[in-house]
C-alpha cells in the first residue's frame, strides 16, 4: 500500500514538473520571438497557434 502511493506521489510530481517546464519552454520561445519579432507579429503568431489548438480534436 505505501509503494502505491509513493508511486502516485512520484507520477503526480512528474505531471507537475512537466507541466511547470512546458509552460517556462512556452515562456521562453516567446521571449525569444520578442527579440527579433515585434509585439504585433508575435500575437499573430500567437493567434495563429491557438486557432489551431482550438480545432484539435
């Protein structure tokens, strides 16, 4: 019983972890875009991306 929920506790600290380290990729890659990209094209982008995101099924 206590190995099962040490493996709970290790899955759900690796859920969180990738989900903490996707959002700071996703952080980046748009710090990055910044540098070179301005605002307004950015968003475009952006926009792009979540209108695709919306329509996976």
């Amino acid at each position: 019983m206590a190995d099962k929920r040490l493996d709970e506790m290790a899955e759900d600290a690796t859920a969180e972890w990738l989900c903490r380290s996707s959002i700071t990729y996703l952080e980046c890659a748009i710090s990055l875009m910044l540098t070179h990209m301005t605002k307004e094209a950015v968003l475009e982008v952006m926009r792009a991306e979540t209108k695709m995101l919306e329509e996976l099924d």
